[in-house]
C-alpha cells in the first residue's frame, strides 16, 4: 500500500509557509532539538518524508550518514539537486508505507511533521511497521507532528489532514513492535520516540 500525497493536496498557503523561514527557524529550533533531545541515533539514519529539505540540513549534522526518502518526485528531485555536492546524504524517492531498504538496514529513522498527510491511519500504521522493520535492534524511531489547534485546522484548509492523536500513540507504536515508547506534547507539537 503506498501513500500518494503529492504537494497539489497542500493549499496554496501550507506550500508557501513550508518554504519560509518563519518555519525553518521553529522546525530546527524548536522541534528537531526536542525530538533528538537523549537520543543516539547511530551512524545510519532514515529521514521519511523530509519535503522541503529543512529537516534534511539539520539532521546531517547529527549522523554519519542520512538518507531521506520523499514520497514526491519533484521535491525528491530538488532535494538531491540540492544535497548533490554532499556525500553524507542519498535522496531516495520512495513511499514511507513501503521503505525500499532491507531489515535492520538503519540505526535510527525519523519522520518530523509529516504524518498528517499519510491519509489513513492504517496507512501511518504501515508507516510504522516499515519503520521498526528497517531499524537494527535497539535502534530509535523518534518524530513530531502537529497538535489539532484551530491555527493548525485553518492552515491545512483543503489538504490532506488526518490528525495523529498523541494519546492513543504509544498503543500504535507498540503493537507495531516497539518499546520504551515516550511521547511528549509542546505548545503547538508532539514528539516521541521508540526503540525496536
């Protein structure tokens, strides 16, 4: 099952705010520090679903090597244009519901503000399953994604929205095989993180 969000199914408004630096200062800021916060995520590491590359830049910073895999070609195209120079990172395109990598190929995977556009929750569950097949054991699975604020809901008018209920995570994270499952929520997000 492979999930088929491309940026079409992002309002005019979202696509802009993902390019601004209003958002790259609060991703890299703010969230990416609390969602690595304590976190080893070894020496090969799995982005799903990086977008516009923000994420990409400060990640690579944290591990020997990344690869990130984005779901729309376009954007997967600009963003090996843009990593092109680097060796420290692959663009893959690919689905996050059906990683292209073999068990235990990776020792950590992160996924940030990105699973509220998986348009089902069966197929964020599949998001997580793939997850904890790719990671070596003991490995982490850590993320964010975004609280139902009314900001938030306005926002994403028109797109592909389906809300993760932080509460009733660690349940979904578990029965996909992972333990030592902490989430946390901040003012405007939630983090978490899980060990296969």
């Amino acid at each position: 099952m492979n999930v088929t969000v491309l940026p079409r199914n992002m309002n005019r408004f979202h696509r802009w705010y993902c390019g601004t630096g209003h958002w790259r200062r609060h991703l890299t800021g703010t969230i990416l520090p609390r969602v690595v916060a304590e976190s080893d995520l070894g020496d090969l590491v799995l982005e799903l679903g990086p977008g516009r590359g923000a994420s990409t830049a400060w990640l690579k910073g944290t591990t020997g090597s990344l690869t990130s895999l984005e779901l729309d070609p376009e954007l997967a195209a600009g963003l090996e244009a843009r990593f092109a120079s680097d060796g420290q990172v692959a663009i893959v395109n690919g689905s996050a519901t059906a990683v292209p990598f073999d068990d235990r190929a990776f020792s950590g995977v992160v996924c940030t503000t990105m699973l509220h556009h998986v348009p089902t929750a069966a197929e964020q569950d599949r998001l997580f399953a793939e997850a904890r097949r790719v990671l070596a054991a003991g490995g982490v699975f850590c993320g964010s994604d975004s609280l139902s604020t009314p900001v938030f809901r306005l926002a994403h008018r028109g797109d592909v929205m389906n809300v993760v209920d932080p509460e009733a995570l660690p349940d979904r994270l578990a029965t996909a095989g992972f333990s030592e499952i902490e989430v946390a929520r901040g003012s405007d997000f939630f983090t978490f993180r899980a060990t296969a």
